[in-house]
C-alpha cells in the first residue's frame, strides 16, 4: 500500500533555496532514512510529507485513511501531566518507562527540559497505532538503553518509515534505503552488492562516484567549450555566415557552469589549543546529590591525564551532563574536591546550546565584544561553513545541526586543553561528525565523551566509565557493547532509572556520605594508548633520520672531518632509537597486564 507519494517537491527559506524536483514514494514496510548537510533542508522535507507545512511547488498524496505519526524535532506537548500526554493508557505507561521517563509520569509537561519533552514525545508516538512515521532525529536525547529498544522496536514495526538521523549505528540497523538531499537535489540509495546492510556504505559511494562523474563531466564540458570558443573566434570564410543554431549552442556550452561543491574547504577544526602541563584533572571522593536527597553520585577517585579519552555511558538521569557541569565548574561536588591542574583550560561543548543568543547573527556571535568582526573572525567563519548571506543570519533562523556547528566553533575559538564534549553528535551531520572524529584523533589533549552515538564512542574513546544510574562509577573493559550486554542481563526493573531533572532543579548545597569508591589506575588504558602512537611517530621519524644519515655517509668518500660528523649524529640518533624501544616495550606490557 502507498503511504505517502511525492512529486517535484520545491521549498526554500529566506534569502536561500533548499531544494526542486524532489521525489519519493513511500510504502507499507519501506524504511526511509533522509541524510544531508545541516540546513540542506531535510527537516523541511519532513514537514512537507507529514503535511504540517504546503511545498512551494509540486504536489503530496497521501494513502486514503492512513494514519500517519509525526515525531517533530522540537515538540510540542499538551498542557498537563506527563502521562496525560501519553494518552493516560497502560501503552504509554510502558512507553514512557522504556524510555526512561517512566519515574515522571505526574510531572507537568510545561516543567520539562527540551530533551525530557523529546522523549514525552516518542513516547506518546510509540504507543499509538499508525500505518506510516515521520521521525525526526529520534535518538537525540535518548540514552543507549533506550535507543538499543527503539531500534529493537523500530525492527518488528511493519509500517513506512521515514526517520531523518545522524546517527550511523541506527542508520543501518533501521532503514533500508537512504535519500541524500545534496545542493537542491534528492539522490535516493539503496544498499545492494559489497554496500549490502549498510545504507551509510551505500550512501558514501553514490556520492563518492557522483562527485568524481561530475568532475569528468566537467573536464569534458571545458574541453568541448575550448573547442566552440575558438571556432566563435575564428571568422568565417567567404559569403558564409555562421549557423545561429550553432552560434547558440556554443554560447550556451561556453556558459554553463558545473554545480560548485556543496561547502567550501574542509572544516577547519584546528585551531590550536594552550599548552597542557603533566597534570590534568583529578577527582578526590567526588560526589553529588541534590537538595531534595536525590543521591546521582556516590564518592569515587579517577584521574584525567593529557592524551585520555574518556567516554561517559549510563542510562538518563545516572549523573553523566551532572559529572560534566562539576568539572566545568557550574555545579559543586557536594562531597570531595575535583582538583584541576594550573594549565588547564576548559571547552565546554554542551547539548543544550545554552549560550546561545537566537535574536544575534552569526558574525556578531563570533565577534564578541569586539563591534564588528575582524577579518581573521570572517576566515574562520568560512571554515565553519559560514559563507555569505550565512553570516548574516540570526541565530535563530539556522539549522539545529548549523547552531551546533556555530557553538562547536565558539568552543574551540578558546583554545581549550580539556574538551567536554555532551551529546556532541546531536543535529550533526554526517560530514561534520567525521571532520570532529579525524580533528580528535590527534588532539593533544583530554577528551571526555558523553554520547549515544556508538559509532562516534568506538571511534573517539578508549575508556569507559560507566555510571549505573544509583550512584555507582566503575570502569569498563570492553566499550559500549560490552556495557550494553551486562545492562541487558540486568532484571528490567532495575534499568529502570530515574529520568534526568529539569535545569530548574540543578542546585546543590547537601553533602553526601562516602560509601565505595571506584580503585584509581595508575595509567589509564587510553593515555597508555596515546604515549604508544606518539612513541611509533617518533621511531618512525628517528629511522628516517638514520637512514638519511647512513646515505650520506656512503657518499662522503674521503672526507674524514665529514665522516666523523656523521657518526656522531648516527651514534645519537640510534641510541633515541634504543631508548624509544625500550619505552614502547615498557608501555606495551603495562597496557596488556
């Protein structure tokens, strides 16, 4: 059955096309996952099949008496209790308690934080019974328990689906074909040969052999436009005159231009950070519980160390942004002290957006204090993907994933040596999250990860602290999938955590009793890791250096003044080659035991 069919769908917003002639036909058990640049339009495509919004051109049919659900990406909820807004049933009882808002079904809706009313939301959609969803970045806000059920969820549901994500994991879990909204056009994807299961893989190579076909096309027109140009030039022979269809023809080739990319440069991420001292941040019978008793927290003792990468799991309300706002320093451990060495500098990089102002534009956002921003703040504007009519806009008219790109760059502007990095894969698109992956790999200093995102986990960190959700912290072996099995062998009941408290509860005086605290390693496993790949750059470099020195001592003939320079520096050379190997031995064996 055809849920919804579209056809030459064109919209815009002001100042800025998104996208024409886009097309897609839905159908019962079609699972369609929407990818694309920030602010390429993807929501509004949304907006336009659910019927919320009329397209500026073309038309939307919808399948006679299908119901169809929308999950939109800030939601609106109706006055009154949570479970009121779930529909008061046994349904959205268990919905609510699968996503982990179970514990606040008498709250009141107006109380709720943006994410806790996403959750609502999905919630309330989930219980219901509809023949086609429209979600719209899902997994935000929801921890992993969760997501891993949404999937499983998601699995089993028999309807259309069309789901605009970021997140790679679901990506492939969930859909079956993929369309690619890039610079006014839909390309649609469907996973098939060595892309099999994966509409990411997929995805990638249609748009790898699309750029390189385009840029054939476009040697070939330029090559052909060199030929009319000078045929134009050329006058023509006597009593002849030049056919005008012709002269049409090579004026329209001459002219044409090939779409340009759909952003300008790599994202400059780079942009240095202050130097890091052997001390980072350590925490000393740190705990945390709020006013009321709620205890997030019991004491435990951990070490941060230049190089770590440290990723924060548990399910919502277990203390993970909570552990993040004590070492930015927003909130105070109401038992132990956070000690922070001299030369670190905190970036905080938030889910919330918290400081940004929507009635500012860009450029003003950038400039500060300063009036009107200088030229060094309008480069790197344009290597955050801020170009032209871009700069000018208010905040409040971009993109989710554009304000989480414009507060990723006023985080970074600081030169932060200690990056707090919560949800940073909330809005972001795929090009950004692998631009943030590659700029982390070789960050000199500490990472802290809260994330829902696997793929950006396995990819950025090396440790894992989990938090239990009752006041417990441990280390984990083995990563997010690792931590996933041993929560799924847990009784239901007791994953059931408490939901995250509003930003209005956030204020803690009451102090908190040591109970068990979480045993202090002497080298992490991540900074272990990290001295490991600097140690490889180093022999990799000192070897060239020996071989350079060798060759030259095999060319320097007769010349014993020469020759015995060499050695020396030889000699010098091979004995940091002995010492870096002794280090990487010494390292190797701590990490394995």
């Amino acid at each position: 059955m055809i849920l919804i069919d579209a056809e030459g769908l064109r919209a815009s917003r002001p100042g800025r096309a998104l996208f024409s002639d886009v097309s897609v036909t839905v159908s019962t058990g079609d699972r369609l996952g929407v990818v694309g640049l920030n602010g390429c339009g993807k929501s509004t495509l949304l907006r336009l099949l659910s019927g919320q919004d009329d397209p500026e051109a073309g038309v939307v049919r919808r399948g006679r008496n299908a119901r169809i659900g929308v999950l939109p990406q800030i939601p609106q909820l109706p006055a009154g209790s949570v479970r009121d807004a779930c529909g008061g049933t046994w349904q959205g009882d268990a919905m609510l308690d699968k996503l982990g808002m179970g514990a606040m079904g008498e709250a009141d809706t107006k109380e709720l934080s943006g994410g806790q009313q996403k959750r609502v939301a999905l919630a309330q959609l989930l219980a219901g019974e509809w023949d086609c969803l429209i979600l719209d970045e899902p997994t935000n806000h929801l921890d992993l328990d969760a997501i891993a059920f949404l999937e499983e969820w998601l699995a089993k549901y028999n309807g259309g689906l069309i789901m605009v994500t970021h997140d790679r994991h679901v990506l492939d879990k969930v859909t079956n074909r993929v369309l690619e909204l890039d610079r006014g056009h839909g390309y649609l994807h469907i996973p098939q040969g060595i892309n099999a299961g994966s509409g990411y893989a997929a995805y990638l190579t249609a748009r790898a052999e699309r750029e390189e076909n385009a840029a054939t096309a476009e040697q070939v027109r330029k090559n052909a436009a060199k030929k009319e140009l000078a045929w134009l030039r050329r006058g023509a022979p006597a009593r002849t005159a030049k056919p005008k269809a012709r002269i049409a023809s090579a004026e329209a080739l001459i002219a044409q231009k090939a779409d340009g990319p759909a952003r300008q440069g790599e994202l400059g991420l780079d942009l240095g950070s202050k130097r890091l001292g052997s001390k980072g941040i350590e925490f000393h019978g740190v705990a945390f519980t709020w006013p009321d008793g709620n205890m997030v927290l019991r004491p435990f003792e951990h070490a941060l160390e230049p190089g770590d990468r440290l990723g924060i799991v548990g399910p919502n309300g277990a203390g993970k942004s909570t552990l993040l706002d004590m070492v930015a320093g927003r909130l105070t451990p109401t038992a132990g002290t956070i000690d922070i060495g001299r030369t670190v500098k905190v970036g905080y990089y938030d889910q919330l957006g918290r400081d940004l102002d929507l009635s500012r534009r860009v450029r003003d956002a950038v400039a500060g204090d300063k009036g009107n921003p200088s030229v060094e703040d309008l480069l790197l504007m344009k290597r955050f993907w801020f170009d032209g009519d871009a700069q000018f806009a208010p905040i409040g008219t971009l993109s989710g994933g554009e304000r989480r790109r414009l507060q990723l760059m006023l985080t970074l502007i600081e030169q932060p040596n200690v990056l707090l990095l919560d949800e940073p894969t909330n809005d972001l698109d795929l090009d950004t999250l692998r631009a943030l992956e590659d700029y982390l790999d070789d960050w000199p200093g500490i990472v802290v990860v809260v994330s829902h995102d696997r793929a950006f986990i396995d990819r950025t960190v090396e440790e894992i602290l989990s938090l239990d959700g009752e006041g417990g912290a441990s280390l984990m072996v083995g990563g997010v999938d690792a931590w996933l099995k041993m929560r799924s062998a847990r009784p239901a009941s007791s994953r059931n955590m408490p939901a995250q408290r509003t930003g209005a509860q956030k204020t803690a005086t009451a102090p908190q009793q040591p109970v068990a605290s979480m045993p202090k390693a002497k080298r992490s496993p991540s900074t272990l890791s990290r001295l490991i790949a600097n140690n490889e750059k180093d022999q990799e470099k000192r070897n060239k250096r020996r071989a350079d020195l060798e060759d030259s001592i095999s060319k320097a003939g007769n010349d014993h003044e020469k020759l015995a320079a060499l050695s020396t520096s030889l000699a010098e050379v091979q004995t940091d080659i002995e010492r870096l190997e002794n280090e990487w031995l010494e390292y190797t064996t701590e990490l394995e035991s």
